[in-house]
C-alpha cells in the first residue's frame, strides 16, 4: 500500500496535538472585591503540547466567619489598624483559605499537586502616568500567605500573583484574560469576556487571539456588584439583590446615571484598575444623597442600570470591534435582571453565560489562578501587557514548597 507523504505528516501532527504532555490536579482559591467568601476550585488542568483544557472537578465558596468578614471590609475601607494587628488578620485569611483548600481537596480522589491562592484584596493602586503629572508604580495587597497555606495543607503553594506585574509598570489587573484567550478564543467571531464580580471587568478578544495575543486587552469597567450589594444591605438589610428581585420592582433614573457616567473613571481610556478604593461606603454615600427623594426601590434599581450602562459604555467607547458574543463570568451572572438588562443595551451582541462553553462561571475566577499556578510552576508567562500595560511579560507568583 502507497501512503501519501502529506497526508502521513498530517496524521503525525494531529496524533501529536492531541497527545497529553502533562496532567495535573490543582486547586484555585480567591476572594473578590465583595469579601463574600473564599471561591475555590478543585480542577484537572492538561496540557496538549501547551494548549491547555481544564475540567472541573468541583467548585465551592466558603464562607467567612462574620467577624473576619466585617474586619477585612473595614480595612477596606480605610478603618485605622495598627502594623500587629494587619498581621494578625493576614494569618486570620491565610488560615480560612487553608482550610477551604483542605475542604475542596477532599472531593477529589487524590491530593493536588498545587494551591494557587490570590489571596483577598484589601487595597489597590493603578499605576499613575505623566498624563497624571508625574510617574510612579501601582500598588496592591492581598493578604492571607502562600507560606502559611503550603505549611497547614503541606501542598506546594503560589501566591503573590499580582507583584510583578506591577514592577513591571503595570496595573496587574485584570490577570483572568490570561484564562480566557487560553480557553474562550473563537476562530472567526469577536467575544468579549465580562466578569461582574464585585468590580466588572472585560477582556476582549479578536478572532484567533491566541495566535495575536498582542491584539488582546482588557481592563476593569465599573462597580460590578459591589454598590448594589452595599445598597441591599444598608436599605433593605440582606446580603445582596437575590436574582435582582428588589431592583426590578423600581425605576432606574436615567438622568442621575448619565450624570455619574461623565466621572474621571468611566472616561479615562484603559489600561484602568479600581476597586473599593474609588467605589466605597462614601461613594455609595454620595450616590444615595444625589438620589434624592426617590424609593429605595427606585434606587437599588438605578444603581442596577448604572453597573449595566457603565458596561456598555465601556464597549461602545473603547473597543475596536463591537463583539458578537458577550461571555458572562462572576456572581452579577447569577442576577437574571440585571443580565436582561445587559442583553438589552448590548444588543446586537448574544449574551450568555460562560457555563454555555463548559467554563463554570461561578467558578471561573479561582479557575483562572489555578491554570496561573500551573504556568507558574511550568515558568511561563502569565501576565499579559496589553491588558494590565505592563511593560514587559513576566512570570506571576511566588512559590511555597
């Protein structure tokens, strides 16, 4: 029998691509901007000759014990805190993150080869710029050690992931593209891939970004849940707007949204970086004063139309190409009012969860660093300049054994 040279070479490289060259069990952990609990992801993470799949085995969030979790928001905040007692809290998450990690290794079948951990954001500063009228490096802490979580699991630990992305100049946010132009890049349709956790962010990507990373960026584009969820505790004394139930019994004020959409934030092109630095508890404060005699309905749903117009306008000023597909990630997925109203106002884009594609969105953030862990540990780039505007790439994390 005669074989076609070509067709065999074919043959060879298609066996080659699909061939396994590692497979590894990690586990991601990470608690957002709404300090409402730790999400971890227990996940089967294999490389195919570095395009990697991921397969989720389990996903949970785990609470915070009330007082941890009014503490860490009142250091959020800006509440004063002595040296000591910053470093009693950073043990205090540390430890909370261990044991969500031993309680999600648990549903596996054998130990994982690795925690990452981002560990909870208490503060964030972008970078400033010469267009700020001077120059200097961002800044941002996550507490909650990767040296402490390696001791108690005794599983080799990355943390620390956003540091050298800010010593290399950039805002070392939003660091999930680097999960979604791995996993969520289509070959001929424009996507744009928006997480709503407690800050929104959106990574935008062209067709076959993985072959044109440079074309990818992303950037944080408004409050997310945070205001809302602030808004449901303080006016109607519950954790947050369940499936946006409170909000769609108001009406938004289309006015007083504009008005707030004119802010240095929402004009400033990207690279941006927020967090509760600029959407706080006086910001929310501001926001409830200008909203003036309206119900409290009325306002829970116009802060519910500001996160949603925030987002769309972030689309129409910034983005090259307007997407075909909006892939949604984060808790906000999980509000069916507010993500009608997104379908809405990003028409003619498809709006959909990212769970349509085989990509957990409720899990999809602490997905995101375990696949950074393993290219940690594989010494692989992690960060990517043209969303963060670093001026370099470079490896994200530091190692526990």
């Amino acid at each position: 029998m005669i074989i076609d040279v070509s067709t065999l070479i074919i043959f060879v490289l298609a066996e080659l691509a699909n061939q396994i060259t590692d497979k590894i069990l990690a586990i991601g952990l990470i608690s957002g901007t709404s300090v409402d609990g730790i999400d971890a992801a227990l996940v089967e993470i294999i490389d195919r000759h570095e395009k990697l799949e991921t397969n989720l085995i389990a996903g949970y969030t785990y609470s915070y014990a009330d007082d941890l979790r009014t503490e860490i928001l009142a250091v959020c905040a800006g509440a004063p805190r002595s040296l000591q007692q910053i470093c009693e809290l950073d043990d205090r998450i540390a430890e909370s993150f261990a044991q969500a990690a031993i309680a999600i290794m648990e549903k596996g079948d054998r130990l994982p080869d690795l925690i990452a951990s981002h560990g909870q954001t208490v503060f964030h500063r972008p970078p400033v710029t010469p267009n700020d009228g001077k120059t200097g490096l961002g800044y941002s802490v996550q507490l909650g050690r990767g040296a402490v979580i390696a001791e108690l699991t005794g599983i080799k630990t990355i943390s620390d992931f956003r540091v050298a992305d800010i010593e290399a100049g950039g805002h070392a946010a939003p660091l999930v593209p680097m999960l979604d132009i791995l996993l969520l890049s289509h070959p001929t349709k424009y996507r744009v891939c928006q997480n709503i956790g407690g800050i929104s962010n959106l990574t935008y990507l062209p067709p076959k970004a993985l072959e044109h990373p440079e074309k990818v960026f992303g950037f944080d584009n408004g409050a997310g849940n945070v205001l809302m969820d602030m808004a449901a505790q303080k006016l109607f004394g519950v954790s947050y707007d369940a499936d946006g139930a409170i909000a769609r019994q108001g009406q938004a004020d289309l006015n007083l949204i504009n008005q707030w959409l004119t802010q240095e934030f929402f004009v400033a092109p990207p690279p941006k970086s927020t967090g509760r630095e600029l959407f706080s508890p006086t910001y929310l404060e501001q926001c409830l004063q200008e909203c003036g005699g309206i119900s409290n309905y009325d306002v829970l749903a116009t802060l519910t139309e500001f996160t949603a117009m925030a987002i769309a306008k972030s689309y129409r000023d910034f983005l090259p190409v307007y997407p075909n597909e909006v892939l949604i990630g984060g808790g906000g997925g999980r509000n069916s009012y507010l993500m009608e109203r997104l379908q809405d106002l990003l028409q003619p884009a498809i709006v959909m969860h990212t769970d349509a594609l085989g990509l957990s969105g409720d899990s999809k953030e602490a997905i995101a660093f375990a696949v950074l862990g393993y290219l940690r540990i594989k010494e692989r780039y992690g960060n990517l300049p043209s969303v963060t505007g670093a001026k370099r790439s470079v490896l994200l994390g530091k190692i526990f054994p």
